[in-house]
C-alpha cells in the first residue's frame, strides 16, 4: 500500500464520471413539468414503478458501509455483530408488506411526505410530529456521513488518503461530494433512481465474481469455515475471552435475536427508507418490492462470508498510518486477489454504493427539516415552490455537515452516533406504525413514551464500555436486558419501555378524559391506490384546504 495503484484508481474515476453524467442527466428523466415542489424534487413525481423502485430501494437500504461494515465485523468478530444483518433484512420484508402499503395510500391521499407529517395528521399533535421529525433528521446525519467511510476506505486502498497532503488526502473526498451535491439539487431522487442502476449491476457482478472464485482460491469453503472457526476460538490478549463467535452460543441467542428484530423493526422507519417507499407510483408496487426485495439479502449473506475469506486468505487490512483498520478488509481483499482492473470495478461498487444512499439520504433530510420544521414552525404559508427550494439548500448543508464531521471527528464517533441513530429511530415505530391502524394510544402519551425511550437508550449506550478497543463509552449496541438478565440490543430494550409507558400514559390520559386531538384522516384514505380518484394530484393537498363553513 506504499504507492497508488493507477489502473484501479483510473477505472474507479471512469465510472465515476460516468454516473455523475448520469446524475445530470436525470432531471430530463420522464420530463416532469417542473422541478419545483417536494413531490417531484424530493420524492421523483411518486411515479416510480416496480424495477425503479427495487433499484432505488436496493441502493438505499444496502449502502456503501454496509457492504464495507458487514464483512469487517464477520471478519472481526464472527456471527454476532456481522451475520444478524441477514436475517434481519429477510425478516424485514414481512414486516414492510403489512403497513408500509397503508402509509402509501394515506401520504399519497393527503400530499404526505414525511412520516411526522402524517403523524401530525393522524394524532393532531404538532408537538409529537416535531418529536418524529427531528428524531429522523438526528437519526439521518450520522448515517450520511457513515457514507464517506466507505469512500475512504476504497480511497485508502488504492493508496490515496494518508499523509498530511491534502491533494493525497482529502480532495478526491471533496471532489466526490462536490459532484454528489451538484447533481442532488439539479435532478432531485431522480439522480439517485438513475445511478442505482448502475450501482447494483456492479454489486451483484462483484459478489458474484468474488464468491465463486476466491474460495477456490484458499482452498474451497472448508478451509475458509475452518481458518474462521479456528480465529473465532483463538483467546484475545485483551480478555482471554474468544476473539468472536463462529455459531452464537447459548449466551449469544437474546443479542442474536434481539438484533436482528430491533433492526428490522428500525430499517423503515429513517426518512430515507421512506422516502423511496412513497416514490413509488401504487401501493402494490410496494407489495411486489416486498417480496422481491430479499435477492438483496442473498447477496449481502454472501458478501458477509467473503469476511470469512478473507481470514482464510490472510488478509491484512492496514492503514496508511500503519495501524490495523478491520473497516478496509473487503477492499484489501479486493486488492490482494484480483487484477487491478477488477479490483477497480469493485472499488467503483463501493464508492458509488455510498453516493446513492448518501443522496437519498440527504433529500430525506431536507424533506424533513423543510416540512416539519421549516413549513410547521416557522413559515406556516410557505408556497410549494418555496418549500423545494428550502429543501435543495438543506441538502446541501446536510452534505457539507456529513463531510466535516467524518474529516474533523474520529471514525469512531460517526460509528458512535449511528449506533445512537439506531436507538433513537426505532422509538418512533410506536407513534407511526400503530398510528397507521389505530388512534387508541394518546398523542402526549405517545410523546412520553417516545421521551423516556430516547432517554434510557442513549443513558444504556453512553454506559457500554468496549475493553478491547480502548473505548469507556457507546463501545457497542448490547447491554443487559432488565428482568430478563440477557444480553440484549439496547433499541429493543428501550422500544419496549416505550410502548409500556404509552399503553401506561394512555390509560391514564384516558380515565382523566384529556382531549386525543383531531384525526384528519378517514378509514378508506388507508386503502387508496393509483388510479383511485383520491390519489390524484391535487392543486392544494387535502389537510391545506380551508374547513367549509
């Protein structure tokens, strides 16, 4: 790694371009009549249909750092702390089939575009609607900027981003983000939805590539299970306790499980899984996505295995500063296995992995910010056209914020804080998704479960410690579940004091008769679907009209 590695680095840059090119041209895309409103900026006309969708959602929910954190923590750590994440995103689906078809039809009904918005409607509580919007956009930050670190580790393979040289370090991280921006406020989620094409093409030829190969080339999968086996068992010099877990022991079951249902639980309620979901143009294109969406799980549980390859390869994932860095082992390994052309293709996989989440990531935000906070607090009778354009310049602060925290913080604190995303995310779950079929859980009580789950989760992160890497603080997303004496994820904990103080709150809320609010939606809205005249665009969305006299 002393030298650049030229051919990878210029096949990297060739497809760069090429989907940057492709980021501009997307405004032309479908040639809407114009850009200026959040329902064709922000969510691309809602008029995608089923293989759109599956791009958009596929290149949104599988990032850059997924396909970097995955690997590293099998590689790591074993089963645990990397394999949980397929499961979870095989029990995902089930879970989206079942509400996230009425939440299309109730946002495409009322001009809906964020989940506080409907929140706002359905419970008539600004106040619990900002608690959902600045849940979301908090939630959001980190995992943007979570983006960069798969940039950076691409970036550092091929030999760029060590020294204190800026040309050498950090200006292909600005010129990337730079580009990324540009295209973002010209094209809208129309720029992603066109460059997740190319993204998963790239992906699955990769993995496809990497699985069949590169285990015959160590010596076939009974030598990679072993190699892993073997590290998985071999005591860490920290603790004398097994370096990870090759199959999850007894002990391991409640964090296993608890993981892999708290995340699936989580996954759909970011604002950019949402908004992919509401791009699309009926409520059935979600179902179908649903049920075809796990091919991307397929790929992810053997991109996981290629951390175990890469034990039985002997893979050595060192940074430029000469410090062992897990977070770099699939590229190393990409590297060390692969002609450099190849490997710049991989790298190319990466790296324009990161751009469409980050994109969509970014436009979700800003769709947040501008709508639940800018329109419901502080410019009431802001015009369509003034919301798109708060919005496009919110995406680009949201963008500039991601790129000075990963360059002036150390990477730990983004991981830090995308494990407090985590936490915090899933506390809205109750206020969404039960709001989507029952008002019986009050709104303030709602907002004093969602408080006291925020509060717990973020006190029982801050206190796990992690001996083995030095850290005294949110050292890892596991602690002892209360009662139950298990080791468990701190989300689910905290979710389940959430829902008990809301069931709790509304009892009382209830018996006291405090007023619930007002519901602006009706039972239909939540059944609605495309070429339902209740879909149809309307000049003023329904909960803007003025009540008749």
């Amino acid at each position: 790694m002393s030298g650049i590695d030229g051919v990878a680095l210029a096949v990297l840059v060739v497809l760069f371009l090429l989907v940057t090119v492709m980021g501009f041209l997307a405004t032309r895309w479908r040639r809407p009549t114009s850009m200026e409103s959040l329902d064709e900026w922000g969510l691309g006309g809602r008029s995608f249909g089923t293989w759109v969708t599956w791009f958009l959602l596929g290149g949104d929910l599988y990032t850059a750092y997924t396909f970097v954190a995955v690997p590293a923590a099998m590689f790591a750590a074993g089963a645990v702390s990397g394999f949980f994440a397929v499961p979870y995103t095989i029990v995902l689906y089930p879970i989206i089939f079942v509400f996230m078809g009425r939440l299309w039809s109730v946002s495409h009904r009322h001009g809906y575009v964020t989940t506080a918005d409907f929140v706002r409607g359905r419970f008539g509580s600004r106040g619990l609607s900002l608690a959902i919007a600045v849940t979301g956009f908090l939630a959001t930050m980190p995992y943007i900027a979570l983006q960069l670190v798969g940039i950076q580790a691409v970036l550092e393979v091929i030999g760029l981003g060590g020294g204190s040289n800026i040309i050498a370090k950090d200006l292909p991280l600005f010129i990337a983000f730079a580009l990324l921006a540009a295209y973002t406020y010209s094209s809208g989620l129309r720029a992603p939805a066109v460059i997740a094409f190319v993204k998963d093409t790239l992906i699955y030829l990769v993995i496809i590539v990497a699985i069949v190969y590169l285990p015959s080339k160590v010596g076939g999968w009974d030598a990679v299970f072993s190699a892993a086996e073997q590290k998985m068992a071999t005591p860490n010099p920290v603790d004398g306790k097994p370096t990870g877990a090759f199959i999850p022991g007894a002990q391991a079951q409640w964090a296993y499980a608890t993981l892999g249902l708290g995340s699936a639980l989580a996954l759909f309620m970011y604002p950019h899984s949402i908004t992919a979901s509401l791009s699309a143009s009926s409520r059935n294109t979600i179902r179908r996505n649903a049920a075809i969406l796990p091919a991307y799980s397929f790929v992810l549980g053997l991109l996981a295995l290629l951390g175990w390859v890469a034990i039985a390869a002997g893979t050595k994932p060192i940074g430029l500063d000469g410090k062992p860095n897990a977070q770099l082992v699939i590229p190393q390994l990409f590297e060390d296995s692969f002609p450099s052309w190849f490997a710049g293709i991989a790298f190319a996989a990466i790296a324009i992995g990161a751009l469409v989440p980050a994109a969509i990531m970014s436009i979700a935000a800003a769709n947040t910010f501008t709508r639940n906070i800018y329109k419901e607090w502080l410019k009431p009778d802001a015009t369509p056209k003034q919301e798109a354009k708060v919005s496009k310049l919110v995406s680009l602060v949201v963008k500039g914020f991601a790129l000075v925290f990963v360059l002036a913080l150390d990477k730990q604190n983004a991981i830090n804080f995308q494990l407090l995303g985590g936490i915090w995310i899933l506390q809205t779950f109750p206020a969404v998704v039960v709001g989507l079929y029952t008002r019986w859980l009050h709104r303030w009580a709602l907002t004093a479960g969602w408080a006291v789950g925020m509060v717990y989760g973020t006190w029982q992160a801050w206190s796990v410690a992690n001996p083995r890497a030095g850290i005294n603080h949110f050292g890892g997303s596991l602690d002892t579940i209360p009662i139950i004496g298990q080791m468990g994820y701190i989300a689910m904990t905290a979710f389940v004091i959430n829902v008990l103080v809301a069931v709790v709150g509304t009892l009382v809320l209830r018996v006291a008769k405090v007023p619930q609010g007002d519901d602006e939606t009706i039972r239909g809205d939540y059944f609605a679907d495309a070429g339902d005249p209740r879909v149809e665009k309307l000049p003023t969305p329904i909960h803007q009209e003025a009540p008749n006299p």
